[in-house]
C-alpha cells in the first residue's frame, strides 16, 4: 500500500489563475463578442532576443553534427555560462563567486520549490505578506506550515507587507529559522533598499536565519542606489541563497533558464549544532534529482550577456517598464491609488472605497473588459489591492487605460 504525502491535502483546493480563468471563460461565454485584455496572469509577450535565437540555432547545429554533439552536461550547469553571470551579474557589483556556488537551473521556480528538500521539516518559516505563492505552497508540501486558519497557515510567520509601512517589511517579534525575500516584489513592485536590506541581513547573521533571496526582477531596477544582489550586503554570503531568472528579462518563459547561488560560506545546521555547508548539500541534491538544463538553453541565457544580447534584452526591459509608466499614469489620472511600477513591472492598486480585491476583479473585468490578480490570491494582507502586469503588449496597456478611464469617469 503506497502511502502518500498527506501534506499535499492541506493545499487549498483550486490555484488562483485557475479560479480567474473560469471567471473569465464565464465572461467570455456571456459575452462573446468582447474583447478581453488580460494584464493578469505574469507571463511576458515579448519574443525571445536575436543574439539569443542565433545561439540557439548555433547550438542546435552543433548537437546534430557527431564531432560537437554534446550528450549529458554537469547538473550544475556549463561553466561558460556560470562563468559569464559572474563576470556580468555579480563582478560589476562587486561580488566575487567561484563558479561551483552557482547552479544553472530550468527557471527560478523549480529552485525555489526545491530547496526544502535540504532543510529539515521543522524549521519555522517567515515571509512578506502579500507573496509570490510557490514560497509556501512548496513548505505545505514539506510539512512546515501546521493548518490552515483563516487563510493563514499557523507555523509561517507573516511579515505584512502594506501601504501602513510603505510595503517595507518590520522585524517581526516570532523567532524563524528560513526567511524568503523577493526584491523587487511581485506581487507589490516595491523594491528594497540598501539600508533595509542591511538590517535584515544583520538580523539574520545574529539569529542565525536562512534568507532565500528571489531576484527575478533585478533586471527591472532602474534607480541607482537600489541593490540588485543580496551579495552586496556585507556578510550575506554567510546567510542568503540568491535565485535568479531569465524568463522575465529574456523571454526565457517558455525557454525555461535560470541559477541559483548557493555561497560555499553558507551553513546550515544539524540538530546537534553542528554546521554543514549547504553548497555541499545542495549540489548533493542537484546532482541526484537534476540532470542539467539544455546545452541550447545555456547557450541562449548565455547570449544575453553578449554585446548585442545586453542591447536587446534592456530594450525588453524599457519597453516593459514603458508600459508600467504608461499604466500607472493612466491609472493616477482616474483617481486610483498606484503602488510600484518604478522598479519592477507590478502595478499594485489600492482598491477604492474598501472594496475587495474580487469585487474588483469582477467589476474591472465586466467594466472595462481587463483581467488583474486579485491581491488576496497573494497572502491575506494583498485584501484590498490588486495586482496589474507590465508585460502585456504596448498597445493593449494604451487600450487597457483607455477603457478604465471611460469605465470610471
Ligand atoms: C516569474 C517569477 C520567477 C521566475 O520563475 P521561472 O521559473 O524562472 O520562470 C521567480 N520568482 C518570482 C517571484 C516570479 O514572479
């Protein structure tokens, strides 16, 4: 009798892009001759870079020909391209990393979900609430969040997140062992700056706390004086894992390529107190469970740091944050309350008159015909907001403001 992870049971039934299709395939149904706009669902619609297709292709030409064929790569990644993200992403910033404490990925996602596999079931875990929500339904999975009561789930310390404290997260008074940040923010758009991101750091070297920094919008940081790694905080080798993306920045969506750094400095602990290197367990990990992310896929993120990869991926970026400049003005002028959209491609609306987010939702949708996120589908303090992307088409933003302004006014 196979028994299963009963863990699993405790997930809420129904994930909540599946809830807002069905909202939406039942506005389509009576609707039909409408035209939705969906600035919802975070997936991107620019298509992937030329300097990333032409190494792509490259690459495929050398798989298909027997002196350049190349079979199973290392599970950590190529070292061309953990070369490359250290002399473009970490070096410029002052960041030294020997390339075994970076592990290519197929994507942020997968690295975050699994990273619970090397920590044990007990820790307690702590995140900004509102969340991107793989962070907790993954430690569901494990067995680290206890039950659910009243949309909270009893052994994760929520550090709230809202327009009280300027979307900047307070040191909260419970003790937790594993800390995820994720700056810029999805869902809010706030970023995070030096001084903050010090004093978390500070605290987790003195309470001993793993902090599993998501930067998949570091490539979105358009102020100068905002950090882009945890790495450049002093002392956050010791304490942070960094996970890092190209599905945002390159159109790598659907390509699927991403890293994670894991610091040889950093350490966890048994249950006696002795320290182990998380870099060793995580390549343990890495190398039983992965066997690597593709040799044409490595050759396309590693492209991205080509001299014209570099080009065309900011004009990806500012044509983004074009559109999330466009949306928050548009949205300004109809009296609506705009967090973010500065640094990220995350507008986040405080709902009017105290409505919730899913009746904005509803009225957005048959209003104006455009999809959003409620922002409660990201954690209990996202009630009372809502979560538009920048990363639909330039022209379906302009036509998206358009109709929320004949919509309100
Ligand atoms: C989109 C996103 C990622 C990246 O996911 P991939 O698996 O790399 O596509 C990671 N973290 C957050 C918060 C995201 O929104």
């Amino acid at each position: 009798m196979a028994l299963i992870n009963e863990h699993f049971l405790k997930l809420p039934g129904s994930y909540l892009f599946s809830d807002i299709a069905k909202k939406v395939q039942t506005f389509k149904i009576t609707h039909p001759k409408a035209d939705v706009i969906s600035l919802g669902i975070g997936d991107v619609t620019r298509p992937l870079p030329q300097a990333v297709r032409d190494a792509m292709h490259k690459a495929v030409d050398e798989m298909g020909s027997m002196d350049t064929f190349r079979g199973y790569g290392p599970e950590q990644g190529y070292s061309f391209l953990s070369e490359a993200i250290i002399k473009h992403d970490y070096a410029p910033r002052g960041v030294s990393l020997d390339s075994s404490e970076i592990f290519i990925n197929d994507g942020a996602k997968s690295d975050t979900g699994n990273m619970g596999d090397i920590l044990r079931h007990d820790n307690c875990v702590g995140v900004t609430d509102p969340i991107y929500p793989v962070y907790i339904d993954s430690n569901v999975m494990g067995g680290r969040t206890g039950v659910l009561e009243e949309g909270k789930w009893s052994n994760i310390v929520y550090i709230p997140c809202t327009e009280e404290n300027n979307f900047v997260p307070e040191i909260p008074a419970r003790r937790m062992d594993i800390l995820y940040l994720c700056y810029p923010n999805n869902p809010t758009g706030a970023s995070i700056t030096k001084d903050a991101l010090k004093m978390w750091v500070e605290y987790a070297i003195k309470n001993n706390v793993l902090i599993l920094y998501d930067g998949a919008y570091e490539a979105f940081i358009q102020d100068s004086d905002i950090p882009h790694s945890i790495y450049e905080i002093k002392g956050a080798k010791k304490v942070a894992i960094e996970f890092r993306s190209y599905s945002k920045t390159a159109g790598f969506t659907g390509v699927r390529c991403g890293y994670t750094v894991v610091p040889k400095e950093l350490m966890g602990f048994t249950l006696s107190g002795e320290k182990v290197s998380l870099n060793q367990l995580w390549n343990r990990r890495q190398s039983t469970k992965f066997n690597g992310t593709s040799y044409i896929t490595q050759r396309g993120a590693e492209a991205t740091y080509s001299p014209e990869g570099k080009i065309q991926v900011k004009e990806i970026i500012d044509y983004y944050m074009n559109n999330a400049k466009i949306m928050k003005q548009g949205l300004e002028s109809v009296g609506l309350k705009v967090y973010g959209g500065e640094n990220a491609p995350y507008l986040w609306l405080k709902m009017p008159n105290g409505i919730s987010s899913w009746k904005f939702f509803d009225q957005l949708l048959y209003g104006a015909n455009v999809v959003g996120t409620p922002g409660v589908g990201f954690g209990p303090s996202g009630e009372g907001y809502f979560r538009l992307t920048a990363f639909g088409t330039y022209e379906n933003c302009i036509t998206a403001m358009e109709r929320i302004h004949n919509w309100l006014k």
